[in-house]
C-alpha cells in the first residue's frame, strides 16, 4: 500500500550555512587592520586559525557548549566537598583550540615579560575570530592572559607559575596547578556590598606565616573552574591583591566554597559564581595596601579583550547579515541588491570596519607601550574610551543584523540570536560605562600633558576629514569643564570617534572619509542605513566586509 506524502512544499530561497570558510581571508578589514599595525609576518598563522575556526564544527561546539550549561557539584558521592563544575565536552575542546592557539599566553615569553613585535595585534585578530563563534570560552582565556600583567608584581610566583601557565596545553583535569600540563586564572573582585567599589571589601585576609588566610565572600567570582584566582581582600595594611589557588601547598582543595553558579542572560557556556572562602589559602601579589595598584595591571588588559570581543561579535553579526541579503530573493531581486539593504548593509560594514582598525590600533599602541611613552599615554587614555564606545555599540549592532534575517535571526537555530544575548557583557563586566568615562577623566587629571599630546596627534592624524577638527576642539574644550563630569559620555564618545577616525585613516583614507563624514561632521542617525553613501561607496564597503 502507498503511503501518503505529507509534503507541501520545498525549501528554497534560503542562504546556505555561513561555515566552512577562513575568516580571516574573507574579511580585508581585518586583514588590512592587521597589516596596517605591524602584523603582516603572521598573514599565514591567521588564516590557518581562521579556517579552523570557521569551520563547521567549530560552530557546532561553540552551539553544543551554550545549550549544555556548566553545573556545579559541590560534593562527591560520599559527602567530601569538592565544589567541581562540569562542562560539556564541546567547551573543553573550544578550550583546548584557544590555548594551542596561544590566545591565553602569546603576548608574553616564557619568563612572564611583554613579547614585544607584534604579538599583541597578532593574538588580537585570533581572540576577533574565536569570538564570532564562540565568546563565553574566551572569559578565562582573557584573565589567564591577563593575570600575568598582575603577578609581574610578585616576581618570585610570577617564576613559578610562568612554565605552567606558558604551554600551550589545556589540563582541564582536578587537580594542583603545579602538576598540570597548562593552567587558567579566574578573578574575584566585586562584593555584595560594594560592586565597583572594590574599596568597601569586606573579605579579610590574616597572615599565616609566609602566606594568608582569607575569610569572606564574593560576589562575582569569575571562572570558578580555574586553577587559580587573583582575588582582593582586607590585609593589616589594606586592600591587597592575593593568588589563591583550588589546591593548598599540602595537596588538599582549598576552602573556596561555591554557592552557585550566576544564572546570566548571555555568557551561557561560561561558568560565573558566588563563593565562600572559609579560612582559604593564598599568597599576597604585590605590596600589602597596594591591591587596586597591582590588579589594575590585570584589569587593563581584560578591558582591551572586552573592546575586541565586542568589534568581533558585531563583525560576525555583518557577515551573517551580508552573507544572508546575498543569497535571499525578495521582490524578485536578492535582498543585497536592494537599494535600502545596501543602505543599512554598507553603515554596518562602514561601523565594523573602523571598529576593528580602533582596536588593532589599541593593541599596537600595547606592543610598544614598554618603550615609547608617547603610546602608553595613548592605551592609559584610549583603552577606556574605546571599551566604552565598542562595548555599548554592540547590542544595537547585533539587533540590526538580527533583523536583517527577518525571523530567522530572531530563532535559537542561529547564532545571532545568541551573540546578542552575549553582547552586554562586555559593556557591564570590569567597569560599566560610567566608570570607563570616569577612567578617561582620571587619566586626564594625573596626566594633563601627555593626555594633550594623544589628542594633538589625534588630530594631525585626522586633519582635513570633516568634522575632526571640531571634534578636537568640542573634547579638549569639554574636558577642561570644570563640570566635565556631567558631559563626560559625550565627549568620550567622541574621544572613540575620533581615535576611530585616526585608525581608519592609516588603513583605508576613503572609508576613514565617509566615516567621519557620517559619524563627526554630523550626528550618526540612532538607526543603520539612515546616512547616505555613494552607490560606488556602497559596492565598496561591501566587497571589502565579505568577497
């Protein structure tokens, strides 16, 4: 007997799977950005990452890894706590990819010191490419890196930690740090009580011969699965920075009891906790009194990851976009060929592209910071302000993409909609919009000369696009206010807008022209497409987002 078809239709009109591809190759932006800042030696390492990152499997992990959330155990089977968390195999292995990579460690050598060249661009573009697939993963792989900038206070762990911390292995294993294949480091700053206010701490920390005891709580412990943490806590002489590792000296887990894991918005893949420490052990980094000053160093770096993860989020929104108008028919013509998609497409593209010029540019100025003054006035300036105007413009971006593919952007079958849940993050974690605008006004009060003279080569890099003299004289006259404070978003903004000018300018002169047409010589309408380009412009920007 025959069964009855139940089919009623064909699928068509659909844009295939954006994978299998080198995402590096296939955006010029990034690839001219790289170039552009000393990076061009590596072209063939990048675009090996690239492909393995845009391949389909890498995208399946990055998919497994968010829809199997981490758990938290706290006891074994007998009752012995353990306070564990279990992750699906999918994140282990986005793990292991980053850490062979050297996302987590490249920047420095062996012994702990800056790299130097171009490592810093170099690992730059690899953490923009793993984020269009998968960012939760990257929050541990940041402060592993980060936590360097740190322990260089303490020379002596810094020597110990360094041949574990250098490989370019991920031990995922349970057990001490000192006899693992690689390591990660977490951080535990915020409290209850004080959230940004680090100095309100409450947690206490009692010397116990050559190390501490520390009693308290935090909040937000970043990372709980690491194999250590730099956390902040109340010493004889103040507020001091400690490394706390998951096992004591003696081989027992130490006493870091976790109450829960965060149940966040985004951010689904990536493990965040509350926690108890009850008498644990740790070993003070830096100067007792001196913490904010020793983790800082840290906090720096952490800060330039959440601007380039926040350009890469909205980079894979573009592509996402651009490949699906290519291939999607709508009045019998594809939606990129529609003269409103273009509008929005080419504004996005023109966003993305200066975006991630402003962030290669930031890392190059961290590559040279160890030797050239005037670059390290302009990452103690810039990093905030980039951070701030990065990280708040993603979730609009992400939305934009989203409607872009109509319903489909808006499904769980995509990725969009996940890298729109994941885009706030980076806005809210170390330092909210505020603070960044507060960071930059810090960095004008204790620096007025040299922060003058980043703003006055802001401007010879931008002089004769339009606006950018404006844009100069309103940011120098507006943080000279004695009421700067009150105006401060505005004229940090523009501080981005204008760095993002500058940066665009040393990659691409006509685009840095349309961006500041568009973006400093008038106000940027709150919704893409609503600018108008030059159909040249347009074919243009597109061409160089995707080929």
């Amino acid at each position: 007997m025959t069964q009855p078809s139940f089919a009623t239709h064909e699928v068509f009109n659909q844009s295939p799977p954006f994978e299998d591809i080198d995402l590096f190759a296939v955006d010029r932006p990034l690839v001219e950005a790289v170039k552009a800042n000393g990076g061009a030696a590596a072209e063939r390492e990048l675009s090996a990452f690239g492909k393995q990152w845009g391949s389909a499997a890498m995208a399946d992990r990055g998919r497994l890894a968010n829809e199997n959330t981490p758990k938290l155990r706290s006891f074994d089977a007998k009752g012995n706590r353990r306070d564990q968390v279990e992750f699906h195999p999918a994140y282990h292995e986005l793990m292991a990819h980053s850490a062979h990579g050297g996302v987590h460690n490249s920047t420095w050598t062996a012994d702990g010191k800056p790299a130097g060249d171009a490592a810093e661009v170099i690992r730059a573009a690899k953490f923009y490419m793993a984020a269009q697939v998968e960012t939760g993963h990257l929050c541990p792989i940041t402060m592993t890196r980060a936590s360097v900038g740190a322990l260089a206070m303490q020379p002596d762990l810094l020597a110990r930690v360094m041949p574990v911390l250098s490989t370019k292995s991920y031990d995922p294993s349970f057990a001490p740090w000192w006899e693992k294949r690689g390591m990660t480091l977490g951080m535990g700053m915020t409290e209850k009580q004080g959230g940004t206010d680090v100095r309100s701490n409450m947690t206490r920390a009692v010397r116990d011969d050559e190390a501490y005891r520390i009693t308290g709580h935090k909040w937000f412990m970043s990372a709980p699965m690491c194999d250590a943490f730099l956390v902040l806590a109340q010493a004889e002489q103040g507020l001091t920075c400690f490394f706390m590792p998951r096992f004591a000296p003696d081989g027992s887990v130490n006493a870091i009891q976790f109450q829960r894991l965060k149940d966040k918005l985004g951010n689904r893949s990536n493990a965040s906790s509350e926690v108890e420490f009850v008498g644990a052990y740790a070993q003070a980094v830096g100067e007792e009194g001196k913490g904010i000053r020793t983790i800082i160093q840290m906090v720096q770096l952490t800060r330039q990851d959440c601007a380039i993860a926040s350009v890469g989020l909205m980079r894979s929104g573009l592509a996402h976009a651009l490949h699906h108008a290519r291939h999607r028919s709508v009045f019998q013509k594809h939606l990129a060929d529609q003269p409103l998609m273009q509008a929005v497409l080419s504004d996005m593209a023109l966003h993305v592209e200066a975006s991630a010029a402003l962030v290669m540019r930031l890392c190059r100025a961290f590559d040279r910071t160890p030797h050239d003054a005037a670059e390290a006035a302009y990452m103690r300036l810039l990093t905030p302000a980039i951070k701030y105007w990065t990280c708040k413009s993603a979730p609009p971006f992400l939305y934009e993409a989203m409607e872009c593919l109509g319903g489909n952007g808006y499904v769980e079958d995509g990725i969009l909609a996940r890298h729109y849940r994941e885009s706030p993050v980076n806005a809210i974690w170390e330092g909210s919009g505020n603070v960044m605008c507060l960071d930059v006004l810090r960095a004008l009060s204790r620096e007025p000369e040299a922060a003058m003279a980043v703003l006055q080569s802001l401007a010879a890099e931008t002089k004769g696009l339009p606006g950018a003299g404006e844009a100069v004289a309103f940011i120098g006259k507006t943080f000279r206010r004695a009421d700067g404070e009150r105006v401060a978003r505005l004229a940090v903004e523009k501080l981005a807008l204008l760095a993002a000018a500058a940066a665009l300018n040393g990659v691409s002169p006509r685009n840095a022209e349309l961006f500041a047409n568009t973006r400093l010589a008038a106000n940027h309408a709150s919704m893409y497409g609503a600018v108008e380009l030059d159909s040249g412009d347009v074919r243009a920007l597109l061409d160089r987002a995707l080929p």
